[in-house]
C-alpha cells in the first residue's frame, strides 16, 4: 500500500487544494488538470488506487493530463458529488451503484440481496454483460463510464446480541444508507431500518439512536466502527462497487491518446483496489477480532430465504424490465 503513498509525482494534489475550474487547462504548460472528489477515508484502497491512478496518468501523459484528489468528502457528500459531477462542477468522480441509480434505474438492480456468489462472480457480471448494458445510458445522463472498482459486501455490525439467524435480527435498529435495496434487506430479514447520514454514524451508534448498521469489512475497519460495536455478522447480503465516471464533456474534450491512457489506467486502478480490498479483508477481520470484536458466521440460507418482499420492493423501484434482465446476466 505504501508504494503508492510515496514518490507521487507533484500532479497528485490531495484534499485541501482550492477548487479549481472545471477541466482546467494551463495554457502555458498545456497541462489539463482534471478534480477526481471521492468519498473513501485517506487510508481506504479506494484512495491509493486514486493515488495510483494519478500517477500513472501523469506518467503516460509526461504530465499534459493530471489528476487532483479531493477525497474524504472534501468536496460534499456523495450525492452532491455525483450532482457536480454530472453538472460538470467536478470532472471524476467515484460513486456507487446505489448512488448511480437515482439517474439511472438499470443500476438499482446490483445490490439485490445475495445476487452475487462471491467477488469472481460479481467482477464478471459487472465488468461483462452489465457493463454494456448501463455505459450507454449513463452517457446520455452526462457521465463516461471508465471502469468498475470495489467496495465490497456488506455485513452487519451491532451493540446487542450476536446474529447467527434472522430471529436474531428482531428488535434490532440498524441504520442503512438511503438506498431501498438495503433498507428492503434488512426489513425482510427482521431488522429496523433507519437512515441516518454516514458522518453523523458514530454519534448515532454511541447515543443508542441505533443499535448496529451494516457495510462492507473494509468500512467498518478504517472507519473505526468496530471500536464502538460488539458483534459483527459476516452476512455478505449485498454487494456493490465504486464506478469511476467522468463528465461526459470533460472527456469529450480530451485527446484520443489521453482518453485511452486514462481508460487504461483507471481499469488498473480497480483493478488495485480489488485486490487491496480482497487481500485486506482477512487482516482487517484478524485486527478487529484482536481488538475485541466478536465475529459470527451465520447460515445465510435462512437469510435469503426471506427475500422475498425485498426483491419484489427493489424489482418495483428498479423496473420490472431491469430487474428481469440483471437476473439472466447473473444466473
């Protein structure tokens, strides 16, 4: 991880630079400049592939292209960046498929519960058939789809009882981000669903305004969430990925040869990030363990076999058309 925490070339600007105009030209370098706003913490894969891929971009182009990072939700929350970035305020940004979806309905589909085998499965579904699907639509809301990432999948932290079942789940307020594909998961399997903005989380989990919430390994540990919770569930109900997208004007208006490179070395930052998460997560379930927190490996088949009315919620908000198609990708 630390190979692309150093020797960053000087195009590499972190959270805290002054924002810049969109899509930036220097006239007297011919450098293009382009803001890439994230919401991963600093230590996140999210933001050393972010670091590598502004690197590499650099590199490739002798720097006429480079890349500001603003991560950490420097620039606004995750829906106010992708707003910008649609808007063209920000020219890259990484959101996620639940984010995605408030645009376009067809990416609603991907965190169905438990609709992914494991990571191999997700990878080739989404990098695949999914990819071809979705790129074309999100062009017409103003966004290039560069390249799939990760984020990972979620599983369910609390401060009351171990969860080995669904029962256990009863009682239980879980807070969940906004998106219905979660909140109709974890209803369906018993729990009480509260949305709550992912900063004021700590706050909440400490008060007892919510009793646990739900999120991919690689959150609960560099969030630190598993200091102030007791039991984790290894549940893996849903997946998704962070999704690289540029404006569709910002990248409209680069060169062939630098639209390519940074296609290039976008795919290769996820492909990083994949691999940091994947590799991560056992060390960061063996830290957290050490740390006091008491792990579960629950039987998920009673998990799925409740899914029912979450499907049919998700499948009303998605589209009956999307939700049939994103099955026959996945089976």
């Amino acid at each position: 991880m630390m190979k692309y925490m150093k020797n960053l070339t000087k195009a590499i600007i972190i959270a805290g630079a002054a924002m810049s105009p969109f899509l930036v030209v220097n006239q007297a370098s011919a450098e293009t400049v382009l803001k890439l706003s994230h919401f991963g913490a600093k230590t996140h894969p999210s933001h050393i592939a972010a670091l590598q891929l502004a690197e590499q971009v650099s590199l490739r182009t002798n720097g006429e292209l480079t890349i500001k990072i603003y991560p950490a939700n420097a620039l606004g929350s995750p829906p106010e960046q992708l707003e910008q970035t649609i808007l063209g305020a920000i020219d890259m940004n990484l959101p996620t498929q639940g984010a995605l979806d408030k645009y376009e309905k067809a990416f609603a589909t991907v965190m169905s519960p438990f609709a992914f085998r494991n990571y191999k499965h997700a990878h080739a579904v989404l990098d695949g058939p999914f990819n071809d699907w979705v790129a074309p639509k999100l062009e017409k809301k103003g966004l290039v789809l560069l390249s799939n990432w990760e984020y990972g999948f979620r599983n369910i932290t609390n401060n009351k009882r171990p969860i080995n079942s669904p029962e256990d789940l009863k009682g239980i307020k879980l807070r969940t981000p906004p998106e219905i594909q979660l909140v109709a998961a974890m209803e369906a399997a018993g729990a009480s669903a509260t949305q709550i903005a992912f900063p004021e989380l700590p706050m909440a989990l400490n008060s007892g305004v919510v009793d646990g919430q739900e999120n991919p390994i690689s959150v609960i540990y560099h969030y630190k969430l598993f200091e102030i919770q007791e039991h984790l569930a290894l549940t893996r109900h849903s997946y998704n990925s962070m999704v690289n997208v540029i404006n569709k004007s910002s990248f409209d208006r680069l060169t062939k040869e630098h639209q390519k490179i940074l296609m290039e070395e976008s795919k290769s930052a996820g492909q990083l990030m994949r691999k940091l998460v994947s590799e991560q997560e056992t060390d960061n379930l063996a830290a957290m363990k050490k740390a006091g927190l008491k792990i579960t490996e629950p039987d998920l088949a009673a998990f799925k076999a409740m899914m029912g009315p979450a499907y049919v919620r998700i499948g009303e908000y998605a589209g009956k058309e999307n939700m049939e198609k994103f099955l026959s990708m996945i089976k």
